[in-house]
C-alpha cells in the first residue's frame, strides 16, 4: 500500500510542477503576443515545416505541428494512464470510480449547457459548445499544491481521476463531432495499424520499437485521414502491455509512462501554452469580453464546472451511490469543483479544432484565460479557508504510530 501512495505523491509532484510551467509559458506568451516581440512571436508560429518521403508530403506551420503532432505524444501518455487506472488505480472498481464518474460527467455538461445557452441562436459559435468542457489536471494540480499538506491526498487523487474521466470524456468528443471531411482509405490504413498493435499485444511482444514504428505510420494515416491524429496516440497507448515478459519484471506501460512524463511536463504543454496561449490584448473592447464566445467560455467555466460537479456528488453521495474520500469535507468537493474551472490546454486545443477565424480563436484564449483564471482564484481561497491546519493523511503528514 505504501509503495502506491508513494507513487501517487510522485506523480502528484510532477503535475504540479508542470502545472507552474504552464503557468509560466502561458505568461511569457501573452508578454510576447502584446510586446513589440509579437512580429517574431507571430513569425515563429508561421514557420514552414516540411516532411517529405516519396509520394509522402506533410508541409504545415510550426503551430500545427504542435498542435497535431506533439500533442499526439500527449494523447498518448493520457491513454496510458487511462489504461492504467482502469487495470490497477482509482478507476478499477465501480466503488472507487463511481464519485469521481458523476462529478466529471457534471463537469463536462454544466459548462456546455451554459456555452449552449450563451450562443444557441449561432450556427458558428455553437461549433465551440464543448470548450469549456475540459480540465486542465496540470493546472489544476499546481493551484491545489500551492496548500500544501493542508489537503487530504485522499482529495487530491479525486481531482487526478475525475481529470483522467474529463480527459476520456474529451477525446470522445473530438473523435466525434470535431472530424473533418472524413477519408475513408486513410482511416482504413490507421484502423489496420491499431489491428497490429493489438496483434502484437497479443502475441505477447514487450519490447517497444515495433509498437513505436507501428504508432508512427498509423499516426500519419490518421493525420491523412480528417479524424484529428491526436487519437492516434490513445489508441496506440491502449495497445501497449501492462504486464512484462516474466513474473516481477517492470511493466512495459509504467516504464514508457515513467519516460514520457517529464518529457510531456515539461517539454510538450509548455511549448503547446507558449503557442496558444498568446492572446492579443492590442485591439480588445468591453464589447469583446461581453461577446457570447468567450463570455460562454468563461461562464462556463466558472460556474458549469462548481454547480455541477458539486451538485452531482452531493446527490450521489446522499443517494448512497458513492461515498466521500477519506478525510475528506463537502466544502473541499465544492473547492474542488471550482479548481475543475481551469480549463487551459484542452480548452485551448478543442477551440483550436472549433474554430478557423483567427478573431474567434482570439476569443476563446481570452475566454479561456478569464474562466480559468478565476477558477483558480476562488478553488484556491475556498480550499484555503477550508483547511487551515496540516489535513489528516496530507502528502508529507506523520504517519500513525
């Protein structure tokens, strides 16, 4: 039991951390966007990339290629740690799963109810319905590990699975309604590669390489294809085996989540928040924040998330569906629920399929930004006067003797 707790705290550690590098990405892009560097930051996001092997030709700006590529390998590290909550962690049983379930059901509907509400009488605007719809579990990690041993790790871990729910519940959507001009050929050949991933699961190949390879010829059908290739990433991380060749060794799923983590942390969100996150404040009117876009986005956000989420646990747990975590206040679930509100890279990534308009992609980093960032702010002061002493079972508390 102890060496699960310690493994939980690790990754604890590592979202949070990479939460404050998003935070400092995000800074840096809005400094570069409203500074006389925004010719340049414009510049860098513009610049040509160009792959070409024979018949094969993939030329798209330096954006996109974060966008559709580096974000693949984030997909990736989130269908792992799916994979892995579902086999052994907090979402193996209906007993564990059943609370963290309803709150991310409710945090993914009251913010797209009330985005829905904002702009039903627009066709085009109506497309961002499921902006506001995601959390960000980095983001939402680094505010919650500013209280350090105040919060329950209980409540922590509640946060991480109904994060991990949002993100499942994410990629559904963008597989869904956010495919473009569909290439039935394309898919065929991507459908193919995940068959052999699975095959070689089946035939009990541990080593990495062939399903790396595999990953990266089915990542190219699907980017061929209009479904979004970032599923790619989760689907081949479905296929990767949990157990090793031999009974103790290390799990091939663990060892590549272990390597890719820092790596997607540190390296991959940062780059993908400095590119997205640069909203342009330069021309930016009281009418601009009132426009139904980024009003949807923010409201959404800020009161989707707590009403729901609260709400929903609070008829489970009542109900007796689900029970509260240990050690754990209704008072820190509301908390909880606020911190939910930050929405930051998924937000950003679901406005990025959304929308074309340059204008319209402006307005959903500023919705996004204004959401999350109160989010933040009330999670933060209501978790704060929630635990005013160290909590029982806390990250870093004295154990029992």
């Amino acid at each position: 039991m102890s060496r699960v707790v310690n493994r939980i705290q690790d990754f604890l550690k590592l979202e949070t951390s990479a939460g404050i590098m998003l935070m400092m990405a995000a800074v840096l892009a809005l400094l570069a966007n409203n500074s006389f560097l925004s010719g340049y930051y414009a510049a860098f996001l513009d610049t040509p990339v160009q792959v070409k092997i024979g018949a094969l030709n993939l030329a798209k700006p330096l954006l996109l290629w974060i966008n559709d590529g580096l974000m693949a390998i984030f997909f990736f590290l989130v269908g792992l740690e799916v994979k892995r909550e579902v086999l052994q962690g907090e979402l193996s049983s209906i007993n564990k799963a059943a609370l963290p379930m309803l709150a991310a059901i409710g945090g993914m509907a009251g913010p797209a109810i009330i985005y829905s509400y904002i702009n039903w009488d627009n066709a085009v605007t109506m497309s961002g319905w499921a902006i506001p719809s995601a959390t960000d579990i980095a983001f939402a990690l680094g505010v919650l590990a500013l209280l350090g041993n105040r919060v329950p790790i209980s409540l922590k871990i509640f946060l991480l699975a109904l994060a991990i729910i949002d993100d499942i519940g994410a990629i559904t959507i963008i597989a869904i309604f956010y495919t473009d001009n569909l290439s039935v050929e394309a898919l065929g050949l991507g459908l193919a590669g995940f068959l052999a991933l699975v095959a070689l699961n089946r035939s009990g190949v541990k080593s990495i390489t062939p399903y790396a390879l595999i990953t990266l010829v089915m990542w190219v059908c699907v980017l061929k294809s209009g479904v979004h290739a970032t599923l790619a990433g989760v689907l081949a991380a479905l296929a990767i085996p949990m157990r090793g060749k031999n009974p103790g060794d290390q799990s091939p799923l663990h060892a590549l989540e272990h390597a890719l983590h820092p790596w997607v942390a540190f390296a991959v969100l940062p780059l993908f928040a400095f590119a997205n996150a640069g909203v342009s404040l330069a021309s930016i009117e009281l009418a601009d924040l009132t426009s139904t876009v980024p009003l949807g986005i923010a409201l959404g956000l800020f009161f989707g998330n707590q009403i729901a989420i609260f709400s929903l646990s609070f008829i489970a747990v009542k109900t007796g569906f689900a029970k509260l975590p240990d050690n754990v206040r209704w008072i820190q679930i509301y908390g909880v629920g606020c911190l939910a509100g930050i929405g930051f890279t998924m937000s950003l990534f679901i406005g990025t399929l959304a929308f074309e308009d340059p204008e319209l992609i402006n307005q959903v980093r500023l919705g996004v930004l204004m959401g999350s960032f109160a989010s933040a702010v009330l999670g933060y002061a209501v978790l704060r006067l929630a635990s005013r002493a160290p909590a029982s079972g806390a990250v870093g508390a004295p154990e029992p003797v």
